[in-house]
C-alpha cells in the first residue's frame, strides 16, 4: 500500500543529538535533523521507507543537483548507502546552514 507523503510528513526524534525535529512547513517532507544534519536509513530509494537497516546516516558532504539545489549526502553508519537529501531552508526549523557550510562538496 502507497504511503502518503502528508502522513510522512510528522516531527521525530533525531537519532544522533534526540532534539525534537518538527515536522517541515515548506511543502517538502524532512528526513533529517536541522540541529546535527544526522539521518535515519530508511529508504532504499528516495521515498519508498522500505529499507530494514533503520541505522543512522551521517552528513558527509554537499552536492549541488540541478532543480533541487545544494542537497546534503548522507552515509549509512551500517551499510555505507549512500543518499542526497534536499535542504530546509524555510519553516519552522530550517538547517543550521553553519553547519551545511562546514561540509565538505564532493
């Protein structure tokens, strides 16, 4: 069954720092945490939640995709999967764009 993208869409508890992320307010969902950049792997693609992992992801760099704009490349501390996410930049809590610039660009 297809999941929607508004009930996706819900605050959680970071992974990596527990500060309570809200759910996003720009029209996008959020997949990581604004405070730390960590993320959480569950997803084989962009999406479909239907990873088994479930392990954290660390930020590891900046890309720049055309359409999408600078996206955060996270890395699975379990499996090494490899996944861009797109940026928060407006709403309620969008990311600590300190630390989005300290990362390095691949």
């Amino acid at each position: 069954m297809a999941r929607s993208r508004r009930a996706e869409n819900t605050g959680f508890t970071c992974v990596h720092c527990s500060g309570a992320v809200p759910a996003n307010t720009d029209g996008h969902y959020r997949n990581h945490c604004p405070f730390c950049l960590w993320s959480l792997h569950v997803d084989d693609l962009p999406g479909d939640r239907a990873s088994g992992c479930r392990q954290p992801m660390e930020p590891i760099g900046l890309v720049e995709k055309s359409g999408k704009g600078w996206q955060v490349v996270h890395r699975c501390t379990a499996c090494g999967h490899r996944q861009p996410n797109r940026l928060v930049r407006d709403g309620d809590a969008p990311d600590d764009l300190d630390l989005v610039l300290s990362l390095p660009w691949l």
